[in-house]
C-alpha cells in the first residue's frame, strides 16, 4: 500500500490526538502530537520564569528554543505515547492546567511556530505519518493526502477533558475547563500567526454525536480511498 500524510486539525479536545493514535496503530504509521511540542516549549518557559503574569518574556523564549529538544516515544504495550523534553518525560506534566493555560500566547510567537514546523516537517519526509494540531493541514502539510478538521460543541469537549483529567486524579473545576476550552478557541482562531482554520480541502468530522469507533470507521474510509 502507498504510504500517505494524515492531518487532523481542529479545536482543542475534541478527540483528535485519540483518533490519530488509533489510525497511526491501525495503519503501522507514525503519529506527532504537535501540541504536545508547544506545550513543551511552555512548560520550559514556565520553569525558566519566562512567563510572569501570562505574558511570556518574547525574546528569552525564542532564544530558549536552542536548548530544547523534543522526542516522542510510543510504546506499543500501553499503547502510549510520552514526550520527553530534553530526556525527561514530561508527558503528565504538560496535560496539566497551568501549561494548558499558558500555551495559546507561546504558540503565536512567528519564531517558535517556525521553529516547532521545521521539526514537524522533518518527521513527515518519509509520509507515513498521522500528525493532529491547529495548522497541519494549512501550514505543515499542505499536499497532506487526507486532511480531517475534527470540531464538536466546547460544552462537549470540556465535558470529556474534565473526565480525562478527573480519571488521572486530578483536581478538577469543570467551569474552569469549560472557559479555557472557549479562551483557547478564541486565542487560536484570531492569531495572526498560522490560525485555526479549515484548509479548503480538508473534510469535516463534527464528533459531538459520535462514538470513537464511529469516528475510525468513517476515518478509515477516507484513507483507503487515497492509498
Ligand atoms: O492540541 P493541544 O490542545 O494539546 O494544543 C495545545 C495548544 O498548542 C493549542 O491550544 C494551541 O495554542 C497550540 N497549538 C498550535 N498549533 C498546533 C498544535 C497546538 O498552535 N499545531
């Protein structure tokens, strides 16, 4: 079989990086969380101190990313995927709250953007890849072969992060959720720099009323008719 670009846009959780772990093992393909890179970039910044008050220090950031390197590893047992930020695995870490919370501003900066694209570009060069995020399809990818802009109702997807971090055993306030679902829509979409849109020939999968499995069959339709 011909080996293809997957790209799977779309609000925050709305399910993608679930629908793109699963694709990627169904079909043997890599998979890049490309929101996990900038929440990365976040966490490093928040330890350095470089985001007093919400408002990241710009020029330290960018001159930051030189100290960065971000790996992925999956592991097939738990079926797993953990980012390792200069070796150190902060997968937990990144999914919590305050990064979450920080991680709209670092993400319009033009230089950590460019930065974070080089990489994910050079992880697509050989195809095979399945890659979720904001831009993919637009900006990373733009000859991706199949190009998916998941959306649901935020009311859902604060619904389904509130359990997602509740099951970790995290303390968790579903209003706050709820806002920063709606606060990083808002951030995202009007950025000036690479913002959430549909690309033209990307297909809609609206999930507010779908099971997973719906989702993968209709998913795995859309790729065999490309490979
Ligand atoms: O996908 P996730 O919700 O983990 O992404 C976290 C944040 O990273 C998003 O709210 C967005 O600000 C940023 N992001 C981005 N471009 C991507 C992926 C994520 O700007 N391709």
């Amino acid at each position: 079989d011909k080996k293809i670009v997957i790209a799977v846009d779309g609000h925050s959780s709305c399910g993608k990086s679930t629908m793109a772990k699963s694709l990627a093992r169904l079909l043997g393909y890599i998979y890049i969380d490309s929101g996990a890179m900038y929440r990365a970039v976040t966490l490093y910044s928040l330890r350095k101190g470089w985001i007093p008050n919400g408002q990241p220090d710009i020029k330290k950031v960018i001159e930051g990313l030189n100290d960065i390197r971000i790996t992925f590893r999956w592991d097939n047992e738990t079926e797993k995927n953990t980012t390792f930020l200069n070796g150190e695995n902060i997968e937990e870490e990144i999914r919590k709250l305050e990064v979450s919370q920080n991680v709209s501003p670092i993400s319009t900066i033009a230089e950590v953007r460019h930065e974070m694209v080089k990489q994910q570009r050079e992880n697509g060069k050989n195809k095979g890849i399945v890659m979720d995020g904001r831009d993919i399809g637009t900006v990373v990818f733009p000859d991706a072969e199949l190009k998916i802009f998941m959306t649901a109702s935020p009311e859902t997807r604060a619904q389904r992060r509130f359990l997602e971090l509740k099951e970790k055993g995290l303390e968790v306030n579903f209003d706050d959720i709820l806002a920063n679902v709606k606060e990083r829509d808002e951030i995202d979409s009007t950025r000036k720099v690479s913002p959430l849109k549909k690309a033209d020939d990307a297909l809609v999968l609206d999930n507010s009323n779908l099971t997973r499995e719906q989702q993968l069959e209709w998913t795995l339709e859309k790729v065999k008719e490309r490979t």
